[in-house]
C-alpha cells in the first residue's frame, strides 16, 4: 500500500488500496461506514501509524511529562515512515516498555501488509481485538507475572493474541 497523497487522483477501477473501518455502518440509516487510509493500530502505550512521521503525545500529558516522554520518543528505532502516538498509559512507562510495545506493534503491522500483498479485494484483514483481548492488551506489561483465565474460550482467545504479539509471554508459561 502507498499513503493516500501520493495516489490521490490516481486511483483506478479494480485497484486495491488498504482502508480501516473507523466507524461501523449505521444499521437503521442510509449512511455507510466511515472508511480512512489513515491507519492506526493500538497498543498498550502507543497507536502505530503506518505512513505517517507523526511522533507525538496524549493530550492528557502535562507540559513536563510530554517533553519526558518526547525524549525517550526520539530514542526509539522508529523508521521515517512510521508514527506513534503515545497513550496516557505510555506516559510513565520506560523506554524499553515503550519498545517492547512499539515492536509488538510493528509486527502486527507487518502481518497485515503480508496479508493485504497476497489478498484479492475486498477482503477483511484485521478486525479489532475483542474486549477480552483488548483488556490483555491495555493491562499486560513487561513486568506481568502471570495470566490466569478461568474460561477454555476466554483462553483460547487470548493465547492467539499473545503468540502473535507477545510470544514470550507465552514461552514463559505466563499464561495459565
């Protein structure tokens, strides 16, 4: 895929061009889903948008805590064509829990391009997490100890999620 201003007035019938799904179809309204080139993918202390060098901050950081955290931003090994914003949740995080989650990102990311490269259009790529994985996502961190889920589906669910995104907490047998 290309970032949008680069085809923009170039788009030809039959072309495949990646599109995320901001907001559902109303099922009662004659107005469909609000699609966007802009992707974002969520972590748990950073958004990853491919495309884009925005590197920015929270709105909800203080003055002090967003030059802090624009600090680490710049130790990352982000590359020219990826942005991050990092979430309220990022802001007293270390760099290496902010890499840990930006690499876990990066990895999602690149998943779905393999996905979108060899997919014939239209076709459903990524959907985003369920609330079980989207709970595991905004509360695990490098320090979590264990997982324990009482549910075979719950588990199943999440155990997906990590080995495609946080593999060693898997390995480790973190997850019970």
């Amino acid at each position: 895929p290309q970032d949008v201003s680069d085809i923009a007035g170039k788009l030809n019938v039959g072309q495949k061009i990646l599109v995320q799904v901001k907001k559902d179809q109303i099922s009662h309204g004659s107005k469909g889903a609000a699609l966007t080139t802009f992707i974002s993918l969520a972590g748990t202390y950073l958004v990853l948008l491919p495309y884009n060098n925005k590197q920015t901050v929270s709105r909800k950081a203080d003055t002090q805590q967003r030059d802090q955290v624009k600090e680490i931003i710049t130790k990352l090994e982000i590359p020219e064509n990826i942005g991050v914003i990092i979430r309220t949740a990022g802001i007293q995080r270390t760099q290496e829990e902010l890499q840990w989650d930006y690499h876990a990102l990066l990895k999602q990311w690149h998943c779905i391009q393999q996905m979108y490269e060899s997919s014939t259009s239209p076709e459903l790529l990524h959907e985003e997490d369920s609330i079980i994985v989207r709970n595991i996502r905004d509360n695990i961190s490098l320090d979590t100890d264990k997982i324990i889920v009482n549910d075979q589906s719950a588990f199943d669910t999440i155990k997906t999620y990590l080995e495609n995104t946080r593999p060693e907490l898997v390995a480790d047998g973190k997850l019970e």
